[in-house]
C-alpha cells in the first residue's frame, strides 16, 4: 500500500542511503550527510558508478518504506535544466515528486 | 538457494531452462504473457509482457520483496517473425523490437540492481545465427538480435565494475513454436551453412547457459558463443 511520505520523511531517507553508500564507498565526505552534501556533478564526489549504486539504493528503499516504485533516472532527470542528482536537497525532491505521481 | 530470473518459461527453451535449474535445485523465477506452465516448489511465475516497463519494475520489486538477491539471469524471451522486407507490417517490427530489444534491456536494467550484492552475478542473452548468416527472410529478427548483441558488449562493460558478466549465446534452429511455418526446404538449406548441419536441441543451448554461469567463467564478459559451428 502506498504511504505517501512528508518531505521530512523522504530527505530522511535519502540521507541514511547516502550515509550507507558512503560507508560501502569509503567516502569520506559524505560520511555524516546532510540536506546540502553535493553528490554527483560540479563539487560531487559520486562517480558514475557510486551514483548508480545510490539510485538503485533509494528505489529499494523507497518500495520497502512507503511501497511505491520509482524510476529515478526516467526522461524527466535526463532532460531537467538542473540534474536531481547534484545534491541531497535536490535528489529529495525528485523522489517525493515521483512517489506523488 | 540460488536464484535464477528466466523470462519466456511459458515453452521451448526457456522451459527446458526453467526445469534444468529446478532440477539443480535452484528457485527459478520465470515469466510469460500468459500462465505457467511449471508447477514446482520452487518455482514462481509472473504473467508479465517483458517490454512493459512498469510492469517489469514491479516484478523486479516483487523478487527483491520475496527473495532479495537475484544471481542469473537470462533473458531467453523472444519472438521472431518469417517474412520478405517488403512484406513486413511496421506493426510486427515494433512488436519485435519491443520484446527483443527493449525487453532485454528491461530485465538487464532492473536485475542488475537486484544482483549487486550476489556472489557470481550473471547475466546471459539470447542471439540467434541468423544474424551472423544474413539469414533472408529474417531481417528484422535478425536485426533486433544484432541490437542485443551490441547491448551485451556494451553492458559487459559497464556492469564489470559490479562483477556482473554479460555474455551472449546464439542458438541455431531448435525445433520449438520459434520456426513453426517454416518450409522444410528452407530449414534444410539453413541447416547446411552451419558447420555441423542439424537442428539443435535444448540440451545445447543448457551447456552454452551453464558454461556462461559456472563460477569458473567470472573473467568472461561480452562474448556472443554460437552454436552449430556457425561464426
């Protein structure tokens, strides 16, 4: 059944799984992850690969908490001015936006 | 218990894939359009269209749900259509493409998350010879096989870092619905251009399956094996 999430929630969420992805990673700037950590792209520290790990990550986590299935990188992402991927602000966003839709 | 995904279970070689790896022992998760046609303990099905997207990341959501990690995967489901390019709808070539093509890709995208974590992670297509021999006839078969081709070689590159290998295999003609109308004359004639000229037979294309997923053949990515001698 599908939860929907405050904004609260799903940045809760994204922060404990870049927190995992950092320990799996060894990455030592998003150890203690915050709502304005950069993630991927300008002064991100995810490589492709990292990211990829992250994304996948975040459906899982999304489906098991509030039982929604998301695409995270669908045309909308690839095709946004600003990538939902920069930070954890924005990567929270694009994931409340795609569990209301 | 090792967890292979198969799509296409319903007959033909996806079938005799399905009951080689629950006679190994291993959950088999297979799929169709239409209902099962395995009953086994160890064997769950999803009525599932491999080219529906939705459709897929529910199923793949549901496996994570019911059994987490996924170890194999193969992604046998195909169709295949006999016709003169000019005789083509382009209904069937969207048909083929769609399930071909896309559905691979599908299954490659959304089992790959699933077997990050899995000890020897596996992935292995299914091409056929028609494209290497220009097969007349099978254009836009063989067309959307030479796509899955180039989607192997290219996922073998980038799912390495996650220690997934993904190779391919390509059998010859097995006699199964896949070549049902064929004129027995044009199978003869086919059969011919391989270097050993007979039908192949499930057992064939288990062997290729089995070489591809053995714990030894982890430094084998990107690879198209096959079968018949053809090159």
């Amino acid at each position: 059944m599908l939860i929907m999430p405050t904004s609260e929630e799903v940045e809760t969420l994204v922060i404990e799984s870049v927190r995992l992805l950092a320990e799996d990673f060894d990455l030592a700037a998003l150890q203690q992850p915050n709502s304005a950590s950069a993630l991927y792209g300008n002064e991100g520290v995810l490589d492709s690969m990292a990211l990829v790990n992250l994304i996948a990550d975040i459906e899982d986590a999304v489906s098991e908490k509030f039982g929604a299935s998301i695409t995270l990188a669908d045309e909308k992402a690839m095709s946004a001015r600003q990538s939902p991927f920069l930070n954890v602000k924005t990567l929270s966003q694009a994931v409340l936006e795609r569990i209301g839709s | 218990m090792k967890q292979i995904v198969i799509t296409g279970t319903r007959k033909g070689i996806g079938r005799s894939l399905a009951e080689h790896y629950l006679a190994l022992g291993w959950g088999v998760i297979g799929c169709s359009r239409g209902e099962p046609s395995i009953e086994h303990a160890q064997y769950r099905h999803y009525s599932v269209d491999v080219s529906d997207e939705v459709a897929v990341i529910e199923m793949a959501r549901d496996v994570k749900r019911q059994f987490g990690e996924v170890d194999v995967l193969l992604n046998n489901a195909g169709i295949a259509s006999m016709n003169h390019c000019l005789l083509t709808p382009g209904s069937t070539v969207n048909s083929i493409l769609q399930t071909n093509v896309v559905g691979t890709f599908l299954f490659c995208r959304e089992f790959a998350k699933l077997m990050r974590k899995a000890e020897q992670p596996r992935i292995v297509n299914f091409t056929t010879v028609a494209h290497p021999l220009n097969l007349e006839g099978e254009a836009i078969y063989a067309a959307s096989k030479a796509a899955v081709e180039s989607l192997t070689r290219i996922m073998a590159r980038e799912l390495a870092e996650l220690g997934i290998t993904v190779n391919a295999v390509g059998p010859t003609p097995v006699l199964t619905d896949l070549i049902k109308g064929v004129s027995s004359e044009k199978m003869d004639a086919l059969l011919a251009r391989q270097a050993i000229p007979r039908y192949g037979k499930p057992e064939d294309v288990i062997n290729a399956v089995d070489f591809f997923i053995r714990p030894e053949s982890d430094f084998i990515t990107g690879q198209v094996l096959y079968l018949g001698g053809v090159t």
